[in-house]
C-alpha cells in the first residue's frame, strides 16, 4: 500500500515537472465564487489529471490551501481587494495575516508550494476609481516585511495583479503603449518596489475584451487566425491581438523605466456564454492557439511572459457581472468540472481529463406549470434571475434563442438549484412545478447543482433540515 502510495507520488510529481519543464509555465486562476463549489479534493485532483502545474487563488482558504498540500502545485495565494487598506495602515494586520495564512503551510510535511502573494484583485480596475489604489503599495510593502520576518522573502514573491485596462495605446500602436494616466505615479511606485524584490509584474491580457470593446480588433486577429489582417506600427507588423497588446504594455513599461521586469501573464482566456462570439467552439481555437503560439516562443514579442495563467479553470455563478454576463464564464471546465471543448494543458494527452465521481442533487428541475395562467408569470422570472444566475438567457446567451415561457423555466430551475431543491424554491406562487424530465435542449443547458450537503460549510443547513423535520413531527397529532 505504502509502496503503490509512492509510486503514485513519483508518478505525480514527474508528470507535473515535465510540464513545468516543456511548456513554459502554464498554470490556471482558481476562483471560488460559486454557490455550489466543487470540494477542494475534487479540484486538485483536476489540477493534477490535466498536468497544470500552477495554480492562482483570490483568497486562502484554509480547505483550499490543505487540499494543495503536498501536492508540489505552484500557489499563488490571494488577498482580497477589502482587506488592502487594513494592510497598509498596520503591520501587525500584515503580520498576522502571512502567519495565518503562509507561514503555517510552510512547516511540516505536508508543506504548501506558495510562489506567490497577489496584493489584491486587480485593485487598478478603472471601475473602483481610486478606492484602494493609495494603500496598495503599502500593503505589498508591510507583506513583504512580514513575509521576511518569518524569513520567507525571498521564497514568496509579493506581487499586484494590474487589470487589462491599466494599460494603453489610443493610436492602436503598441509602440505609443503607455500606462493609464492616473496610473502613472502608483505604476512607478510599484515597479521600483516589484524590481527591488526581484518580482516579476501581474498582468491580465485579454484578446477577449479586445475584442468585446474595440471595433478594429476582428475575430480573426483575436484568434490567432493566420489570414486574419495584420496591423502594422512602424516597422512591425502584428499577426494577432495577443502579440499587439503584449507589446502595448512592454511599451508601457519601458517608457517609465522598467524594461527588464519580469512579466507574468496572470489572466488570458475566452468566455463560453454571455456575448457574442462567446462560444466553446471561439474558445477552444483561441486557447489552441495561445498554447501554439507560447510554444513558439519567437513571434514578435519584445520580451515574452514568464508564466501565463489561464483564465478561468471552473464557471462561477456568483461573480459580479456588471462588467458583462460572460464573466460568469471564464471557465476551461463547468462549473462541476467538465471539459467545455477539446483542449490540453498537457503535451502527452490531447483531451481535457474531467473531474471525477462528482456529487450532483437528484436529477430534479423547477419549470413552469404549464397549466396555470402564465400572464404574469415574467414579473417572477425577474425576480428569480435577482439572485440566481440568468446569465445563460440574456441576449448573447448560449439559451437565449429559446424563447418564453422556455426562459422563465430557465430563471426557475436555476433558483431551485441554486436553493439545494428546496419545495418553496420552486412555488412561485404557484407557478412552478418540479420534474424529473431533464427540460434542456441543443446547446441549452439546464443544470443539476452540485450536493455540497456533506462539506463541512454546510453543517448549520443540514441542522435547520433536522430542526424542521423534529418541528413537523412534533406538530403531526398522534
Ligand atoms: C498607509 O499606511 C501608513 C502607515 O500607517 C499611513 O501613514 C498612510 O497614510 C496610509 N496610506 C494612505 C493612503 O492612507
Ligand atoms: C487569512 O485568509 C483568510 C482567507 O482569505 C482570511 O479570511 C483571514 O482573515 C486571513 N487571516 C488573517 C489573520 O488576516
Ligand atoms: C485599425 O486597424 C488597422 C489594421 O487593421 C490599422 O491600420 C489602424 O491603425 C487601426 N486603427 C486604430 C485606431 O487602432
Ligand atoms: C508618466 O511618467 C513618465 C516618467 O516619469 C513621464 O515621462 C510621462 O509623461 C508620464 N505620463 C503621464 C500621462 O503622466
Ligand atoms: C460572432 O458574432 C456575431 C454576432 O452574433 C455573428 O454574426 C458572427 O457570425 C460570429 N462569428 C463567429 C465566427 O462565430
Ligand atoms: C459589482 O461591481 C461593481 C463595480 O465594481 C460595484 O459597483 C457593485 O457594487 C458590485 N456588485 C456587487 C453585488 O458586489
Ligand atoms: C396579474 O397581475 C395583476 C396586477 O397585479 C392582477 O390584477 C392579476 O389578477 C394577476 N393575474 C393573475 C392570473 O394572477
Ligand atoms: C423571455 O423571452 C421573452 C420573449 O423573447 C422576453 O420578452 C422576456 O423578457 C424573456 N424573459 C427573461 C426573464 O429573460
């Protein structure tokens, strides 16, 4: 047992140093907003079926970080955009805070591979104006002191994930690239303290919203296509849209004086549903031809990334969309761990592995009853689609052809999912109706949710079940 153990171990760890070796770095973000998010044991074990070697985080989630022990996966752990001010005001908040959640992974056995500490979420992003961009350098800088008082400074790198828009050129000439404006001096500020440590700089590229924002970046030149139109800037010529925003904020970066930084792709992806051209067939031909192109390693690139980590390994239901419906679908995999298009992070397989022995809810959906009087039944779908997840319906939506009163099922089922099946989940006053036959069709997808039932977050549910049936029992006269 001990010796197939081992053997399994070795197998491990020399399939994830091959990659490591062969690919360049590759790895993936690993967000957590979903309502039903698949275990941590699961998603690992997804880690290292696909060979991804590295793996970035938006927070530390104790389960998380303990199911990544001994795993010899890259962590990049995460800190929330709502912790940053308390982070520069004390050090002993920043203290605490690598001790809870750095320090401790590094005793033992079982240690955790942490690489990384990502100060923030894209805290630049233009739509929080300058809410934490004062106190993000001072919270990089009391991490860093902290992370060396507990003599970890330099094995855990202090970075700051920039957002896609920190960046720009309005010519379109990534030769004029140049940071935001109101950027600039912060940009100085963090680069200085990133090339003092030897950190490289956190970057989102994305083709994607290249594309979703600009109407002279074509589908074509987003998806490494090689007849799709070139554009030219002085005596370069640029064959696709990564390569043009790549060069963008090298220019950006050498016309403050960092030329030599380090640079780490830390978000590139294509969304699956919630726009146009947010497809699984768009998405598989741009991550083929991201992963070909990062292989070539020539290309135009003035100086090419050091690691590149897609985005996103799973769909997640609760992030906030008011930048777009797609952004609840970045995933490589659904929400439950199941390849979307075939792909491979892996030289050795050419397929996606998919998560396995997965724990859905009964094959069970909340449809509307077809025999009531539906005339004002629309007003309830709204009111679903408030708190579930209607993403999927809206215009661009992968169901969004399938027309009423197919949509209200839709903004139904999902709240009844999203409520663990719950009966009053499914009344709307009398309008809903539970099956068992599964309502999808073509390219729709009706989902089961995932049974979360047994992670230990929800104890406090399974009581409230046990307090009701006590409570019914007690009411039933004998
Ligand atoms: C960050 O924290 C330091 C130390 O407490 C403080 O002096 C500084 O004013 C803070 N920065 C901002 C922008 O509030
Ligand atoms: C450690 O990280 C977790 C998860 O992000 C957070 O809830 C907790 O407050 C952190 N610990 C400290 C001491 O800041
Ligand atoms: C638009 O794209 C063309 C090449 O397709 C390029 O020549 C032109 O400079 C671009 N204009 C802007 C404003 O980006
Ligand atoms: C940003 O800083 C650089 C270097 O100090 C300077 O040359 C440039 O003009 C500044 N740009 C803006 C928009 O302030
Ligand atoms: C992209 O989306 C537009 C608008 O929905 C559509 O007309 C076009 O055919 C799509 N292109 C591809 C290649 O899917
Ligand atoms: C979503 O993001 C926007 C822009 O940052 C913010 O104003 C809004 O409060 C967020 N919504 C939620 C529910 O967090
Ligand atoms: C629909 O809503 C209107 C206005 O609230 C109400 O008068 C009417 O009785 C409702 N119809 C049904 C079938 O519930
Ligand atoms: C459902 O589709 C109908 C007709 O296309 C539309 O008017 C309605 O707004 C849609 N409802 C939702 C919740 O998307």
């Amino acid at each position: 047992m001990a010796g197939r153990l081992f053997l399994l171990i070795l197998a491990v760890t020399a399939e994830l140093s091959l990659t490591v070796t062969t690919a360049g770095a590759v790895g993936v973000n690993w967000g957590t907003e979903a309502s039903h998010p698949l275990p941590p044991s699961k998603v690992v074990e997804l880690l290292k079926s696909n060979g991804i070697a590295k793996v970035k985080l938006f927070d530390a989630d104790p389960k998380v970080l303990r199911a990544l022990s001994g795993s010899n996966i890259g962590v990049a752990v995460g800190i929330p955009n709502s912790m940053i001010k308390s982070l520069n005001a004390s050090r002993k908040v920043a203290e605490s805070w690598v001790h809870d959640n750095v320090t401790r992974y590094f005793n033992g056995g079982n240690r955790v591979r942490i690489e990384y500490v990502a100060v923030g979420d894209e805290p630049f992003h233009q739509s929080y104006g300058n809410q934490y961009r004062p106190f993000v350098i001072g919270a990089a800088m009391n991490i860093q002191n902290a992370l060396a008082k507990a003599s970890l400074g330099s094995e855990v790198k202090v970075v700051v994930p920039s957002s896609f828009d920190s960046f720009l050129s309005e010519s379109g000439r990534p030769s004029l690239g140049h940071f935001r404006a109101d950027l600039n001096k912060t940009m100085i500020e963090l680069l200085s303290f990133l090339t003092k440590h030897h950190s490289p700089f956190f970057v989102t590229i994305s083709p994607f919203l290249s594309f979703h924002q600009n109407k002279n970046i074509s589908l074509d030149f987003s998806l490494f296509k090689e007849t799709a139109q070139a554009h030219k800037d002085r005596r370069k010529t640029y064959r696709n849209s990564y390569d043009l925003s790549y060069d963008t904020l090298a220019s950006a970066l050498s016309s403050i004086g960092f030329s030599d930084v380090d640079i780490v792709v830390s978000k590139i992806g294509w969304p699956t549903d919630g726009a146009a051209n947010a497809t699984s067939p768009t998405a598989e031909v741009f991550l083929k031809g991201l992963m070909a192109h990062l292989e070539k390693k020539t290309g135009s690139l003035l100086r090419p990334p050091v690691e590149t980590y897609i985005g996103s390994l799973l769909d997640e239901d609760q992030r906030n969309i008011s930048s777009g419906n797609f952004e609840r679908h970045w995933g490589v995999f659904t929400f439950d761990g199941q390849a979307k298009y075939g792909f491979s992070f892996n030289h050795n397989s050419k397929k996606l592995v998919n998560a396995q022995n997965v724990q859905y809810l009964p094959p069970k959906w909340c449809v509307v009853n077809n025999n009531k009087d539906l005339s004002n039944v629309s007003a309830k779908a709204l009111e679903a689609c408030a708190v579930a997840d209607c993403t999927s319906i809206l215009p661009g939506g992968t169901c969004s052809g399938i027309g009423w009163p197919g949509n209200v099922s839709y903004a139904f089922n999902s709240l009844y999912q999203q409520n663990d099946h719950s009966a009053e989940s499914c009344d709307f006053g009398g309008l809903g109706l539970i099956t068992t036959v599964d309502p999808s069709e073509d390219n729709c997808r009706f989902s089961v949710q995932l049974d979360t039932s047994h992670s230990s977050s929800q104890i406090p549910h399974f009581f409230q079940s046990w307090l009701l049936l006590l409570l019914f029992l007690l009411s039933v006269p004998f």
